[in-house]
C-alpha cells in the first residue's frame, strides 16, 4: 500500500523546520559538535574488532518499496550495509502505510524480533505512532529520519537523525554545466520547500561556478510521487532544447529513463541510478546511510543509550560526515570536468569553497546575500529559503500542467 500524499508533504515540511531549528541551535549535541558526542573516530571505531562488542538486532521500517530507486532504496541499501558488520542482525518491513499499521510491526520486531533499536524513515510514523511505542518500551532505542526530538516533550529513549545534500547537488551541477551542449539544464522538484530550493539553487550555483551563462529550468510537479507529471516535465524540458535533466522527488527512476529515451544526460538523487540511464547518467548525489547506520550500531554495540546521553538524541552530517556521497561519473564525463570536480569537493571538504557567499541575487535581480556576507551549510538563512537563485528559471508558484 502506498502512503498518501499529505503525510509525505508533512515529512518535508517539518525536516524544513526542524533543520532551521536546529541551526538555530535547538540542541548543540550534534554527533561531531563536541567532545560529550559519540564520534566514530573515538570508541565507536574500536567496536569493529572488540570481543566484547554485543549482539544487537536493528529494524528498519519504510513507508515504499526498496527498490523504487529513490528514498527508500536508499534507507535499505544503507541496512544492507550495517548488516555487514560483526554481531549485527537486522531485519526490515517495506510498503507499511503512515497509520497504526507500523505500530504494529514495531511491535513484531520488538517482542519477535528482539530488535534492540528500532530506524523509522517516513515523518508519519513520528507522531503519535513511534511516541506511543517508545513510551511503552522504555530500554528499546527509537531513531527517526527527520523528526524534531524534544527533551520536554518526547521519551528519552527516542532520537533523530538527518543528513544534508546540496554540497552534492554543487558538484553536480558543476559536472552537468561542463557537459552540456546547449548550456540549459533542467531541474523537476516535487515541490518549492526550502529545502528543495536549496538543491536547486546549489545546482545552479555549481553549474555557473564553471560556466557563467548557463541556466537551470525549474519545473514542480506538485507532489512527492507523480511518474506521469514527471514525464511530463522531463519531455517538456527536452522538448525546449534542455540536455541534462535533474531531480528533487522521491524516486527518480522516471526522470531518468525518459533523460536515456530522449537521449539526453542525467545526474540522479537519492541512489546512483546510472542503471537506469547507462549512457546518459553522468553522476548524482546520494546519501550514505551505512556510514551513519554503522556508527549507530558500533555505539549500540558499546552499550551506550540515548536514555543516559551518551548517544546524541539529535544528529546531522554531510559531506564531512560522509553522509552523503558522489555518485561515480559516467561514461560521458570528460577527464577534465573529473579534475575540476574532483578539486571543488576538495574544497568544500576544507571549508575553502562556501557555496552561498555573497554577492548572490535571486533570479528577479534581488540581492539575497550581500557582498561579504556567507552562510555555512548549518547557517538558519539557508533552511528559509524562498527564492531561485540567478541563473534558475521559474516560479516557486507554478506546477506542471
């Protein structure tokens, strides 16, 4: 059963503003902010080869399928991976509505399962559903991709995690913008939420970092998971003489194909769709989810909680963090755009490149960030984004028709 279109809406609506807040410095405990954090630099790496590490058992619970080759896939290929590591056992449940339906397998993998930490990935299953199953199992650890935790509201035995995409999207654009022919890209996103427009204008940015004239063709389906109108859009967008096609929804496999049919280049999300598209998919940018997965179970592994603190019950990463990822370049990469690629990741790994570093207008002419003034990928400015950037065309108003 697929989950509804409004709960999805919800999920990105509330990751906008829990990602402001926490910018805002809701909670400072970030997992690599201070030395009161885990780290998998510190304890949480001696686990990989500790007699002593325990058995744990992990679930994983998503709102799709695992091989809609988007957000779902990608939670699952980031269980496959933890399942990899010594003394860890994990089991999953796919397609389970945003209802009391995943209540109920919360509860299978507890009581049947012995499942020591629960990973719930859609923003429905937060409220009331994982609230009212952590209240009612106080040593089993919940962890949530998107939520908000709040120390006077929630169970201690509840935590969130999250991970941020744009340096990515950066990247992309760059590979895109030194690939194109026609020097118009083409950008399909679900909807215009902050954190949507920031991909798109780190798209752009990137792209016009190597190539001043070109632009980006913004088109918003309306919604999370519409192949139609997304075929739609991605056909239009050719149709205009666009050569590279990107994406913000759910699951690109759509866009792609109809990018490989048309014969035009690609860069993906979520996942590395290069299957899906092997002579056009030049790279894309995905999470990395075993590398936070992994870091969880070596610190669950150690005995450690969020109930006594010693797990961060708010955590967020990026590139830094290796949360998210390159894709490999495709075929259709050149050797040079690889090297000025491969050197502006190099530099936003430093902190030597900043992405939004004025002067920066929106695409009206408005200066949106001043000359000499940045924000850095944590900065609240970033995660009240309203605007496109100059250089992406469009308006955060309109959908595909």
């Amino acid at each position: 059963m697929n989950r509804s279109h409004f709960p999805r809406l919800r999920r990105r609506q509330v990751i906008r503003s829990l990602l402001a807040t926490t910018a805002l410095g809701v909670s400072s405990r970030l997992w690599t902010g201070c030395a009161s954090t885990p780290t998998l630099s510190s304890d949480a790496a001696q686990s990989q080869t500790d007699p002593n590490a325990q058995d744990i058992t992990l679930g994983f619970i998503y709102a799709g399928a695992i091989d809609d080759s988007g957000w779902n896939q990608a939670h699952h290929e980031g269980k496959e991976g933890v399942a990899k590591l010594a003394k860890v056992k994990t089991v999953e449940q796919a397609s389970v509505p945003e209802s009391n339906a995943v209540q109920a397998v919360m509860q299978k993998m507890i009581t049947e399962d012995r499942a020591n930490a629960l990973f719930l990935t859609a923003f429905g299953y937060f409220d009331p559903h994982l609230l009212e199953i952590a209240a009612q199992h106080p040593t089993v650890q919940f962890f949530h991709a998107g939520a908000l935790y709040d120390s006077g509201k929630h169970p201690r035995n509840v935590g969130s995690y999250f991970a941020y995409t744009d340096e990515v999207l950066y990247l992309t654009g760059m590979v895109a913008a030194q690939t194109s022919r026609t020097g118009k890209l083409g950008f399909i996103a679900a909807k215009p939420l902050a954190s949507v427009l920031r991909n798109i204008n780190s798209y752009t940015l990137g792209a016009r970092s190597v190539r001043s004239n070109i632009t980006t063709q913004v088109l918003f389906t309306g919604d999370w998971s519409l192949p139609t109108q997304e075929a739609t859009a991605a056909n239009q967008l050719v149709d205009q003489g666009i050569d590279v096609l990107a994406c913000h929804v759910d699951s690109p496999r759509i866009i792609m194909q109809t990018a490989e049919q048309r014969g035009v280049f690609c860069t993906g999300y979520h996942t590395n769709q290069a299957q899906l598209a092997p002579k056009g998919y030049l790279t894309g940018a995905e999470w990395n989810w075993t590398k936070l997965y992994s870091d969880y179970a070596r610190l669950l592994q150690q005995g450690k909680s969020l109930m006594d603190g010693s797990i961060s019950h708010l955590v967020r990463g990026g590139f830094k963090n290796e949360y998210v990822k390159l894709s490999d370049y495709g075929s259709a990469v050149s050797d040079a755009t690889r090297q000025t690629v491969e050197a502006a990741k190099g530099k936003l790994l430093s902190g030597d490149l900043m992405i939004y570093r004025g002067e920066i207008r929106d695409n009206t002419g408005r200066v949106v960030i001043p000359a000499g003034q940045e924000y850095r990928p944590k900065s609240s400015e970033l995660e009240a984004i309203n605007w496109l950037v100059d250089g992406a065309i469009g308006n955060v108003n309109a959908t595909v028709r």
